[in-house]
C-alpha cells in the first residue's frame, strides 16, 4: 500500500484566484502549503488586469507575499487587448490571455459577447505562442442554463480551434463528458484544466449547499466520472487547475447571490491525492498535477526551481473550518471533514 | 384589459405546511391573505403526525388560530398506518395520506423506503375513498440526482394506480414535462399539484440562491413551459397547491444544508395571478386556482362556506422582505420585487 508520495516536482496550478489586498495575504501563503510551487493567475480583479503594467504591479503585489512561488500571469480579455498589446505582453513575459464570456462567473462584466472581433488579437497570440484560456460557458438564456452552458459553448471552442490551430487554448476548469470529448477530438494545441472539487462534486451536492456552488457547476454523476477518468487516465491534454476561488464567508451563507467558487488552494494536492486514490489511480497523481500542465505550457526549469519538495502522506487530515477570522473569514472545501491525505513540505536544508 | 378579477370561490390550495407553534402563528394567518379559504395541511411536523388523533389535534390547534378557513387534513404514511387507522382516519374526516420517499425533503426521515409493505393501506384508503399524496421523487444515489429524482418516481406513480386504480392520486408539486405527460397518460384519479414558485423559476434561480431552493427543485426551462401549459391549460387533473414551506431565515441564509422550501402563502394567488396573465391566460385563473381541486377531492359546500370574497386587482404590489421579526422571520418568494398583481379579500357585510 502506498502511503507516501514524493512529486517529482511540486504541483503546478494553472488556475489560481487569489484577489489583492487582505484577501491576497491571506490566500497566497496557501499556494505553498497546498503543495503548489507554480501558480498560473487569473486577473478577474476588480477592476480586472487589461494592461501589461496592471499585470506586472500585480506579480510584485503577488511576490511581496511569497517570492518562493513562481506566478504565470495572463490578461483580461477585453477590446483593450489589441494585437499590440499582445506582442507587448509577450516581450514582458506575460503567458496567457483569459477570455471570460460576459457575465457567467465572478468578476466577469467586463468580459466577451463575441468572439470574432477578437481574431487579430487571436492571431498575434498565436505568433507570439501565447495561451487563450477559454472560460467555456455561453450565458443563460432561453435554452441555455447553468448545467448546458458548458456543452453549447463547445462549438465556439472547436470553431476558434479551427481557425487558429497552433493557438494553444485551455478550456479551463471543464465539468461535463461532453467538455472531455470535445478537448479529446481536438488537436493537440488543446487541453484542459481539471479542478479538485469537480472530482468530487455533482449536482446534488451544491443543491442547497453555497460552499459548493461554482461556476461552472457542478453536474451529473456521470460527468463527474468523466473526469475523474480523464484525469486518471494519463492523457497529457487533462492537467490540474484548481480554479480555487476564495470568497469571505459572509457572501457564501446567503439566502441569495450568493458567490460562485469553491476554495482549495490550501489543501489542493491532499484532495486530488484522495481522489485518485479512491480509484487506485496514484500512480497517475504526478503526471497530473506536476507534469502535463508545465508540458503544455512549455514551462522551462529557469522559470521554476523550488527549493522545497512535496511529500503526500496517507495520514487523517481534517480540514479546518475557517481560513482567517472574522466576516472575512474562508470556508475551505470540505471543512470539517477529514481528508486521508495530507501536504508535507520539506524544505531544502 | 382585465385588472379586476373577482373569484367565484375563494382559493382552495392542496398543498399547504403551516409547521406548528410559533411559526403557525405567525404563518397560519397569511393563508386568509394569500386568498385561500381551503388548505390542505401537510403532515410533516416534527415528530410527524402518524395518528388520527395528533391529527385532530393539529386541526384543532390551526382552527384556534384562524377558524375561518376550512382544514383538509392528511396522515403521514408510515407502518403505523395501517388499513384499522385508514378506517378510522376516514370516520375522522381525515381527507388523504401523505407518502414522503425517505431522506428526500424536510422532515421526511420516517418516510416511505418500499411501497409494496403499504398495499394494504392503499386498498383500505381506495375502499373509504381517500385521497393518496404523493412526493414524487426517488432518493438520490448513484445514477439518480435532483434533476431526475422526479422523473425516476414516475413508474412507481403508474405502478401504483395500475395496481389501485379506483384510489386518488395526487402527484404533489409537480415539476418537470415528463411528470406532466405521466399524470395525462393516467386515468382519472390520478392529479397533479401545482405550485406558484415553479411557474417561475428554472435551475438558474436557485444556483446560488437558496430562497429560491426546494424539493424537488426547479428545472430546466423546457419543464418550466410544460408546467405553466399544463396549469393554463383548462385540464382539471391539474390544479393549485402552493407547497408554501416557510423556514426560518437563520436555516435558509447557510453555505450548507439550507432548508428546501419556498414560502409563498402570504401572495399566494398574487403570484399565480401574475404568472397566468404573462401568459394572456387570465381567463383560465380561477378554474385552476379555485375549483379543479375542489372538484377532485369532492369538497362539499358544507365544508367550505367563506364568508369572504376574493378580488384580484392589477396594481403595484412590493413583496415584503421579511414575514415576521428576528432569526425566526420567513423571507417571501421574490422579497422585495414588485409583483403587477395584489390580493384583496373583502368580508361580506
């Protein structure tokens, strides 16, 4: 029986919210004892980050915090993000370009009602081998809703594929069989992030329950073993992105609006070790969490060397309730409860 | 443009919770205000009401807190219930029987496992021809979810009136378009209930919102559609029951495990009112608000003599936020949003 892993590398996170300001010191100390040493940062701030300069003052803000982490930025996607703006970017080391459609998640009113203005940008990503990350839900409407918003954007995925075939684009925190298939039936510049809580979660389990709800949300239990299979499966397009996402406690126990995100930065690696495991799959953990995703995105061994090492132990782990104090506070995923695995950082003597 | 209706009866609504204690007082009087004179009373009190004299007992507590409104009473079926209490039930002038599946609502944990063990209750209930009431849904597991729960029950629906074809049915709060179609393909003694909450919303409403959840929660807007033809249709298997289940705000304002149930006696026919007349289907109101349920259950005017008119005028009207004071208030359906349509009940003089 396996009951200690040493990573071959400390996990790479390829979505991480961690906000500004108090909630940014609170949070970012986590990315490390999650067991994480790379973390890819959305720039849904508000205001969001739509200059290179915003971004760069934000990776300072970021390394005041914990300069052992290696921070990937990307930019908001937005009409301000002209192909100048690209080819600036690159120049500044910046990586990616996340593209929300408007309205579907937090911190999103500023995003896409269309893509096709945005194809110059597009291409000079794709001269400048930058990364599109693809918020992959249509809004609700009509005949869309939250558990179809994933499923009606995947034309809009493979149509942008289409048109761009060596823009590496990531369908981030992907939920539904259908997402699985799709980034399966694309070419190999396509792939896709998988949280830790969407290994766990269905649709049952944020009914009635805020500290589950996520965008996008949680679905079927068949979904759910979709990508508890993608992600075990060894296939280099499934790598980890948590999409932890924290939110004071007093906009989660709401009768109403409440806030979308499930946060897990603290115990990432001991969740999607638990994961695994239930399935006998540990000897896929490393690739997933440590491996596919630095692949995809070329990560090069200068960007990020840690001094430190992840060992995970099969030991009880219980979650703590509250990150923080006050109204301010975090409720982690599963808090309460108690996990098998748990993060052990061993620091390079 | 119709903007005053005057109802040929007042409404009779066939699924009412009230609760017992402070909470019936408080809710008990806005069944009057809603516009109902006649309310089924649901018997999921904690402990649940298992015999005919807790039963008449609650009668007799509701009547001393508003004895102008006419009480249809219900047991809650469990082993207790047996073919012995069905006769005595029926001598009592206890109207139906109430079947929650184990574990699927509020206070539902001394529910219904198996149905074949009841078969003799059932019998005895189609011999003394009361009415059966049906929760619809079947517990979640491993390939049932929210979403479906209903959906999966239907068979059990069709298997029981096939095996008791004489014994009334009633599919309570019904929510989805297969459940439509299965109480149209049953005989006659088989209904459905419908409530106001459920011509309104969609899975949407209550992601993130848990005012709006409850079971069996809203679904997709295709089921939405199905319920508001079949309530507008002029079909009288379907008519008006509110499923009004007032919470305290301290058990609905939770990251976790917010009570199901959504609370809308105080603006009962205000809400239907509103959703029919979106329709152009005003002409089809009171027939599913004041007499299709009458005509099932077989009430008699001996039983239901309002000295009281209901009038439905078109006027501004605020939904107030909070019923009531403090961690016990209850939060109305759409608190603080104005509806087009304001209940008026007029005393005879």
């Amino acid at each position: 029986m396996t009951d200690t892993i040493t990573l071959s590398r400390p996990v790479a996170d390829f979505h991480v919210h961690v906000r500004d300001g108090d909630m940014m010191k609170l949070v970012v100390p986590t990315i490390k004892s999650g067991g994480v040493s790379l973390a890819y940062i959305m720039p849904n701030l508000v205001p969001p980050l739509t200059s290179v300069d915003d971004v760069l003052a934000y990776k300072s803000r970021l390394e005041a915090v914990d300069p052992t982490i290696t921070y990937l930025m990307t930019l908001y996607l937005c009409p301000a993000i002209t192909p100048q703006v690209i080819h600036n970017a690159a120049k500044a080391g910046i990586t990616g370009v996340k593209c929300y459609p408007a309205g579907v998640t937090t911190n999103s009113e500023y995003g896409v009602a269309s893509y096709a203005p945005y194809y110059p940008t597009f291409a000079a990503m794709e001269q400048e081998d930058m990364v599109l990350n693809l918020h992959g839900e249509c809004p609700s409407g009509q005949h869309i809703h939250v558990l179809n918003a994933e499923q009606e954007f995947l034309p809009t995925l493979k149509d942008i594929h289409g048109r761009f075939p060596r823009l590496r684009i990531v369908l981030e925190h992907c939920t539904s069989a259908a997402a699985i298939q799709a980034v399966k039936d694309c070419g190999p510049t396509v792939a896709a992030t998988i949280t830790a809580h969407h290994l766990f979660l269905t649709i049952d389990n944020w009914a009635g329950n805020s500290f589950n709800y996520c965008k996008p949300v949680a679905k079927f239990p068949t979904d759910r073993q979709a990508l508890l299979e993608a992600a075990t499966s060894g296939c280099p397009k499934f790598f980890f992105g948590s999409d932890s996402a924290p939110h004071p406690i007093t906009n989660k126990e709401k009768g109403q609006n409440a806030a979308a995100g499930v946060f897990t930065q603290s115990h990432a690696a001991a969740y999607v070790a638990e994961a695994f495991d239930q399935l006998g799959k540990l000897d896929k953990l490393d690739r997933f969490l440590c491996d596919f995703g630095r692949q995809f995105y070329k990560v090069t061994p200068a960007q990020d060397e840690p001094s430190w090492t992840v060992v995970l132990k099969k030991q009880q782990n219980v979650v703590p309730r509250l990150l923080g104090q006050g109204p301010s506070a975090v409720a982690p995923f599963k808090a309460g409860e108690t996990l098998n695995w748990k993060v052990e950082i061993v620091d390079a003597v």
